[in-house]
C-alpha cells in the first residue's frame, strides 16, 4: 500500500482504525509541540553560556590558533607540501544594529538548540510517519534514527571542522588593495557558518534516502549507475550552493560528497540483493 495508500488506516487510539485529516493534523501537532519544547529547553542551556559558545566555538574558526589549522599544517608537513598550513585570519568583527548581539545570542541558541535535538526531532518525525508504512518497510527502515543522526552530526563536524576553516581564512585574508580592511558584520559570518552546518548535516542525510527507497524498491542502483553524471552536477551545483563562491571550498564539499554517492551505489547494490533474496523466501 505505501505511505501515502496508508496514511488513513490503522493508528493508535482509534477503536475504528482509522483517522481522518483532523486527526492527522493533531496528531502532527504535538509531534511539533514536543519537538519545539526540546529545542527550546537545548536553547536555554545554550544561551546561559552563549558568551562563552559564540567566542570560543562560533568565532573558533576565525582564531589562528583554532585545531582545525593546527591539523591541517601536521599533515601538510607529513606531505610536504606548506600550503596547508595557513596563515593568521585577518578579521575584524563589527555589530550594526542596537539589538544586533543581544539578537545574534537568540540565533546561535536556537541554532545549535535544533543541532542538539536533532535526534529526538527525528525520533518524534519517525513516530509520525511509522503507523502509515506496512510492516515490511518498518523492517526495512530499522535503525533509521541511529543513522541518520549520525550521519547529520557527521556533516556537521565536516562542515565545521573542515569546509568553515579554509572558507574563513580565505575570505579573511582576501584583500583587493592593503588599504581596505576586512570588518565583518556578526550577521555575515553566521550566517556562513550556519548555513554550511545546516546545509552539510542534511546533505549527508543522503545515503539513508537512497538506501530506505531501495529496500522499498522504488530506486535501484541501475538507476543511480545510469544516472551518475547527472548526480555529479547536482552535487557540484548544491556544493557551489553552499559553500562561498570560491573553487576550493566548493571542491572541499564536492569530492566528500561524491565519494559518498559512489558508497551509497555500493550500498544500494548490496541492499537490492537482500531485498530480492528476502523477496523470494517469502514467496516459497
């Protein structure tokens, strides 16, 4: 039947086995309500240290002695090649707005309160959606809320950790002529640094996607195989989305992603022989 064929049948607390739209929609609600309240409660305990979060973890990359440069210039040297290792970022920091700090610390709680509660989101999201799928695909999508936070927490740290340090030394230190100074405004610079985190912890969702509409068998990896050209310029054109407008940082997101897609056909390779093979011992 599907998610949808069976969006209307059996659920829990109707004696009749079904609800209506109504029904649906309230039960959509609390699922949001508790998602918010968890969010808020992650924004709460992030905002009572947020001065210490927004200097330490938010403005890390922009300080020289952050541990991302620190790692990039030991395996420049295991290489022998210096350019890895990269010079002092160049930036200035200035708020334009009366309430621009005070707004700036609602931001980043609210931010990494949804980074924090992201499982449970996905746990209450999950709750949502399984009584509409049959109980072949509820197999089939077992540990689906493990993953998919681990790949989400994944993107992040790669974003964070990887793409946000070279993109900020570059762009802090980029200077058309020595008598104009980079001052960023604090507006600016989250929003760089938030869209990169969001944006790559959502993109790294990708391989469960693809593996859960395998095991249902709506993609196969003769489709993905076919159409890998295709994914290679939707994956550059999502990486020049997100990342700022420079040819490294767009190919420090690509080639990570793309090696992603590459073990996601693997992946669904392996997962279609298993669906096939479950398929015919049910059928004997």
């Amino acid at each position: 039947m599907g998610i949808f064929s069976n969006f209307l049948g059996a659920r829990s607390g109707n004696p009749q086995g079904e609800m209506n739209f109504l029904d649906h929609v309230e039960d959509l609600r609390w699922h949001i309500i508790r998602s918010a309240v968890v969010i808020l409660i992650a924004a709460i305990a992030v905002f009572c240290k947020v001065e210490w979060i927004f200097d330490r973890v938010i403005l890390g990359p922009a300080h020289s002695d952050f541990v991302s440069y620190k790692w990039f210039c030991a395996l420049g040297k295991a290489m022998h090649y210096d350019a890895f290792c990269l010079g002092p970022v160049q930036m200035k920091f200035q708020n334009t707005s009366v309430t621009g700090q005070f707004m700036m610390s609602l931001s980043i709680s609210l931010m990494l309160g949804f980074v924090i509660a992201f499982p449970f989101v996905l746990w209450e999201l999950w709750k949502f959606i399984k009584p509409a799928l049959t109980p072949f695909e509820i197999r089939m999508a077992r540990g689906v809320v493990f993953w998919c936070s681990l790949l989400f927490f994944i993107g992040v740290s790669f974003a964070y950790l990887i793409v946000a340090p070279y993109a900020i030394n570059f762009f802090g230190n980029y200077q058309l002529s020595a008598m104009v100074q980079n001052i960023i405004t604090l507006d600016d610079y989250f929003s760089m640094i938030s869209t990169l985190v969001l944006a790559l912890g959502v993109v790294f969702e990708m391989p469960i996607l693809v593996l859960f509409l395998t095991r249902i068998g709506i993609l196969t990896p003769d489709i993905l195989r076919k159409n890998r050209r295709l994914a290679f310029l939707i994956l550059f054109v999502l990486s020049e989305i997100i990342t700022p407008p420079d040819l490294f940082s767009c190919l420090l997101v690509f080639i990570p992603l793309y090696i992603l897609f590459e073990i996601t056909v693997v992946l669904s390779k392996r997962t279609q022989k298993e669906r096939i093979k479950r398929q015919a011992q049910k059928d004997q």
